[in-house]
C-alpha cells in the first residue's frame, strides 16, 4: 500500500488505478480485521468460561495477564426521558465534547 502511494505522489500512476488497487487493499485488510476481531472474541469467551468454571480471578504469564471481571450491574441516565422531563437540568448538566474526524469503512458482502 505504502509503494502504491508513493507512485501516486509521484504521478507515475493513473487515479484509477490507484483507487481501485488501494479499495482493494482496504477491503482485504478490513476482511482480514473482521476474522481476526470474531476469533478474538471466541477465544475470550472461551477464556472466561474455563475460568469462571474454575474460579480463577487472574493469570499470568511472561505475554499477558488475564484478569476475569465478574458480572455487574450498572446505573445510567436515559439522557432523551431527563430532557423530556427536566429541560432546564438538562441543559445546566449537559456538556459539549469536540469529536475529531474519522473515515467509516463498509465493506459490501459480493
């Protein structure tokens, strides 16, 4: 990929080529990441089945450590009913947040 873009800054190729070449390379990167992610999680799952069944809390070794969280409940606030309701609190506690760019990348099932 990193050749492919030096040889369009150095207008050696033609901005179709290099679209559909770098769509290309995307697209398998992307496929790639998304098997990777999906075993990732099957190994985790698996990971904190065996140990919960064997009530271990954390291990490890020289590459990782595994720490096993139990489940949990958690408290949050349904942000559209306290607007609904409570207009004025709502706008007192709100806070704005910048949120820098980013490119969505779909990948389209053939």
């Amino acid at each position: 990929m990193e050749e492919l873009m030096n040889l369009y800054q150095n207008n050696e190729l033609e901005l179709g080529k290099i679209e559909e070449q770098i769509s290309l390379a995307i697209k398998d990167l992307q496929e790639k990441q998304k098997s990777l992610v999906e075993k990732n999680e099957e190994i985790k799952e698996k990971l904190k089945l065996a140990m919960e069944e064997n009530e271990i809390k954390t291990y490890e070794n020289a590459y990782l450590k595994l720490t096993y969280v139990a489940p949990t409940t958690r408290t949050t606030v349904d942000s559209k009913k306290l607007k609904e309701k409570y207009a004025d609190i709502y706008e007192e506690c709100s806070k704005v947040s910048n949120v820098k760019s980013s490119i969505r990348i779909t990948i389209k099932e053939c």
